[in-house]
C-alpha cells in the first residue's frame, strides 16, 4: 500500500528515518513549517528555513524513493514577536509561489493570545487572497489553554474570512474538538504523536466516531518523541479493528491526495527510486 504522510517535520529527521519510511510504503511527505526550538531573531533566518524545506529537504528525500513537498507559514509559536512575524510576511511571496509549495501552515493559535492571532488573521486574509490552501494548528490541552476554546476561535475566524473550508484543514483534533471539525465541514486532522497528542486507540476510536471522509491522519514528527512510521503502523491498528483495505487507502493515500490537489501543484512522483546510501556523495 502506498502512504502519503500529510503532516510530518523532516527537517529535524534522520536518513533512518527516511529510509524506514520507504520501506514501510510512505512515497509522499509534505512538511509544513514549524518552531525549531529556538526563537528566531531575524526575518532572513526564516526565509532561510524556508528555502531548506522547499528545497535541500526534497532532494534528501528524493535519495530514499520520497517526494516531498512543503507548507509555508509562521508558525503560531514564533507569533508573539508580531513586529518580525510581519516583515517575515512581508518578504514570503518567493516562498508561496515555489513550485512545492502547497498551503499556507501550520498557523494558528499556540497559546491564544491577542498577537498570535494577528498574525494568524493576516495569514489566513493572504491565503485567500492567493487562493491557497490553508493548515491550521489547534493548541495543546494544558492547564491554561484549552484545545477546544482555541478550535472554537479559530472556527469563529474562518467563518468572519468566509473562504472555501474544502480548502482547510484543522489539525491536530482530539475527542474535545472533532464534532466542532466537523460541523464547520473542514478537513478534519488527527495527530497520533506519543503524550501530547493521541495514541494509536484513540485515534481508531475516533475514527469509529466520526468516519474517514474529509480527514486526514498525521505523525507530525519532529525532534520530539515522536515516529515517522506512524501511519503504516495506523493501517496496521485500523484493519485490526474492522475496517477494510479501501477504507484504509482512503484515509492514507486518496484523502491527502485529494486535499492537496487543490493547491494545482500536487503531482507526485509514486515511482521514485530509492538510491543505496553507499553511493551518495556530499
């Protein structure tokens, strides 16, 4: 079976990992732009970090038999600083309109605060304005955020913008926040990331809950705990729990394919060869 990863941070990923994810089916990743673990002082250092995952990221991932693709945005984590966030937006067309990528993500709220949402709310008018798809990250469930305030806000936000919602995911959606996923008819995400986010059986039980149509599943790997065979691993849990093969392609290949399709760059390359690390050259 033929896997495309919809949400996974390559960047902070080994050849291992590639390796590994080739081996397990996974032909397609797309990564959108995320905190690298620092807070960034410079807008030329996040035009930089664009430059890399659009480009220097696809040509690794090319070598393990993957093609990869990139959304670009700031982050929700890196919006509090709004005086950067917006030179760093001001300088972002070259990155919108490279040829990779597909959206404008993940944005949204990290702590709901006032400035995340200005540049939240700018982000989401340029999108539209552009046509472009949009990826938007919900909040951790922490003892002063709640996940579901912050999807209600965002819901609230994508109502006032009146734009196209087949052409937007919320991400990151827990048993708090599907039903409101679902209602505002977005694509709906789910994220099956070890403590922050959902284990194997939640994910499958929501999944029971709400169906397969208009959703998506992620690892959202990163330098966290985390693991970029997560999905094989999902198709693994949904067959034993009843759900059949067509099911299963639906929700890992035919979903994610058909979402990002929309951006009119989304043709990927299913039959790329996988290059035996011993001959690479630096």
């Amino acid at each position: 079976m033929i896997i495309i990863e919809p949400h996974i941070h390559m960047f902070s990923r080994t050849t291992e990992d590639y390796q590994a994810m080739y081996e397990q089916g996974i032909r397609v990743a797309v990564e959108p732009s995320f905190w690298l673990g620092s807070t960034r002082r410079y807008a030329g250092t996040f035009w930089d970090y664009f430059q890399l995952i659009l480009e220097f990221e696809r040509q690794r991932a090319e070598r393990f038999g993957i093609d990869h693709y990139a959304n670009i945005a700031v982050n929700p984590k890196e919006a509090e600083n709004v005086a950067l966030a917006m030179e760093t937006i001001d300088g972002m067309d070259p990155y919108w309109n490279h040829e990779r990528c597909l959206a404008v993500g993940e944005i949204g709220y990290n702590l709901i605060t006032p400035n995340e949402e200005k540049v939240f709310q700018r982000q989401l008018e340029i999108a539209k304005e552009r046509n472009m798809l949009i990826m938007i990250h919900t909040p951790h469930d922490t003892p002063t955020v709640s996940k579901k305030k912050g999807t209600e806000r965002t819901i609230d936000l994508l109502n006032e913008l009146n734009y196209d919602h087949d052409r937007i995911i919320i991400d990151h959606n827990t048993e708090a926040t599907m039903d409101l996923s679902r209602k505002a008819d977005v694509w709906a995400g789910m994220t099956v990331y070890p403590y922050s986010k959902l284990n194997p059986e939640r994910a499958i039980d929501i999944l029971k809950k709400w169906g397969i149509e208009k959703t998506m599943v992620n690892s959202s790997a990163d330098w966290g705990v985390s693991d970029p065979t997560t999905l094989p691993k999902i198709a693994g849990h949904m067959m034993n729990n009843g759900f059949g093969m067509k099911q299963i392609e639906r929700l890992l290949f035919d979903n994610p394919m058909n979402f990002y399709k929309q951006s009119g760059k989304f043709n990927p390359r299913l039959d790329l060869p996988f290059v035996p690390p011993s001959t690479y050259q630096r």
